[in-house]
C-alpha cells in the first residue's frame, strides 16, 4: 500500500511535467467487491498503476476504460458491474457492482493537488470533492473547515448525488487520513509494531528514556525518535486527540507516569500492554489522582486484539489490528 501523501505526490509530479493521470474514485458499492467507497487508485498515462480499487474483474474493466479515457483527457462516471453468472467465468462466487468516477487530471488541477498536499501535512481533514454535469468535470479539494456547497449533509464519510443515468451529480468525500502514532517504549514490542505500521499508512514517533534503545537502526521509518523523561515529555512532542498513543515502556511504573500526562488532554487512541492485574492497579492509581471514570475507561488495557498473542511478533500484530479497527470506526 501507498501512503495518502505519496499517492498524491506522486499526481503531483506527473502533472508538474504535464503528464496527465486518471484517478479512479469508488463512489458506490453494491453487493461483493473487495474495497467500498472512498478506494482510489491512478492510472498513469505509460498504463501502470499506483494502488488499488480492489482488484479483480471490475478493477480491470476500470483500467481499460481509464487507458482509454486518458488518451483523449476525458472524465466519466461508470458502473462496473458482474452478475453472479458473469462472476463464474471468473472464477468468482458472486457478483457485485461498483460506481467509479474517472477523472483525468490535468495540470489545471495542479493547484488542487497542492493543496491537498499542504492539508495532508498539516493533518487537517480534506474533502474531495467532484461534480459534473453532461462531459464536464470539476474538481475541487477543501479544508473540512471551509464552507462548502453540501457541507451540512456530509453526514458520513461520504455523499453521492447523482441522476440514474451518472450523466449530472456530485461526490463529496471526506479523505482517509491516518492518525500519527506515538510508540512511549523501544524494547522488543515497539520494535516489532515498528515494522507493521509503514505498510499500513502509519507514521509514528518513538519516545523512550533509555538511549541505547532510541536507534534509528531500530526504528528505521519513524519520524522521530526522541529521548524523552517519560514524566516531562510534553515539552518534546505535542499529542493531538486525535493522535494514537501506544504505551509499552520498560516498567509499569513508567507506564503510569505516561498515562497521567495522557489523560490531562486525551489522544483518540490509548493502548497499553500489560495484564488484567496491571489494570486494576493502574485504574485505582489514576483515580486516586482525580481522574473519572470515564477518561480511564477510555484506556485500552491489555492492548490489542485477543488473538491469544505471546510473541512479540504475534502481540505487534495484535496491536496494530486493533489501530486499523480503530481507524475504520
């Protein structure tokens, strides 16, 4: 998988040398298909591809349409659908149907993807936004918090209006942006949730005390690597809510001098390794220092998923299927 920015820095570069690219949006799901709404993928102008909108027949039929579209600049919106019968010759067990906006970008739309770019680093939330009447396409990319027609009924992640025949409508999305993820700790779990987290479109910052174990070495992808004093850290990094904060330091005593500071201005995400026992010691602790009830139970503890994890390898995977199941609420 690509990381969002490079996705879209990758449409920028093309169009910077005026090459044009078709970015292929899924705007409806219906039935079986392997990614939903909000899967985008490119079409570059030498027939290859940069990600995916699930694969398969109607990813491929997408493809020869989008090659086509982008020898003449031209955008549309297309059904693609497989009956349950047409899926067999596929070797498939059943059919499904997507709705895809083929848009040619061109170099007039440089200024939006730019400015794509700059939202992406800042973290503020982007919403794509396409809408077309007849042959005529326009694109546009605003700050969540700008005004903007629909605004007010973009209700979900998404919004489609269209008329039955794709020929007029309008496809708001609100972009997936992964949260930054804060590894407190560097020993053998960090390193292994480490690994995991790039490929997934993660990118993360290590903080640990102990500067034998803030290497870039061991943490080859991280944005950071910061030495910190796990009771003042606030002052190296600033946590946003909606950040993700995985707590695995080397002692549980260190453990809860980092959940102390987390609480006063809580991230989206907090995990923390340890036992059921540890929990409750850590819970009584942080009540007695005035926290509520509420605030502790939003503490993830034990971390991750149960699927009976023991190895550091096994416990990593835990972790980071519980942030991807984060992500998708």
């Amino acid at each position: 998988m690509i990381t969002i920015k490079a996705f879209w820095q990758k449409v920028q570069t093309q169009l910077k040398v005026n090459n044009p690219v078709i970015l292929a949006m899924v705007m409806e799901k219906k039935g079986s298909a392997p990614r939903g709404v909000g899967a985008h993928m490119l079409i570059l102008s030498d027939g290859s591809t940069v990600d995916t909108i699930g694969g398969g027949p109607l990813e491929y039929l997408a493809i020869q349409e989008a090659k086509q579209n982008l020898k003449n600049g031209k955008s549309i919106v297309q059904t693609f659908s497989l009956n349950n019968a047409t899926a067999g010759e596929y070797g498939m067990v059943c059919g499904g149907q997507l709705t895809v906006a083929l848009y040619c970008l061109q170099q007039k739309d440089l200024v939006q993807v730019e400015k794509a770019l700059t939202l992406i680093n800042t973290k503020n939330k982007i919403v794509l936004n396409l809408s077309w009447q007849n042959e005529n396409f326009d694109f546009k990319v605003y700050d969540l918090a700008e005004s903007f027609a629909l605004k007010e009924k973009l209700t979900k992640k998404s919004l489609l209006q269209m008329d039955t025949t794709n020929q007029s409508g309008q496809y708001l999305e609100i972009m997936k942006q992964s949260p930054r993820v804060y590894l407190f700790g560097g020993g053998y779990v960090a390193q292994e949730v480490a690994k995991l987290l790039p490929n997934l479109e993660f990118e993360y910052i290590v903080l640990e005390e102990r500067s034998e174990f803030a290497k870039k070495e061991l943490f080859p992808d991280a944005k950071r690597i910061v030495v910190v004093d796990y009771t003042d850290f606030s002052k190296q990094v600033e946590i946003k809510n909606s950040d993700y904060v995985i707590v695995v330091t080397n002692g549980h005593t260190k453990d809860t001098l980092v959940l102390e500071s987390l609480l006063k201005n809580p991230p989206a995400y907090i995990g923390v390794i340890g036992s059921r026992h540890k929990k409750i010691h850590v819970e009584n602790y942080l009540a007695e220092k005035g926290f509520s009830e509420d605030l502790i139970k939003q503490i993830i503890m034990p971390i991750g998923l149960d699927i009976k994890a023991e190895t550091p390898s096994e416990i990593a995977i835990s972790i980071v299927a519980q942030l991807i199941q984060k992500r998708a609420q």
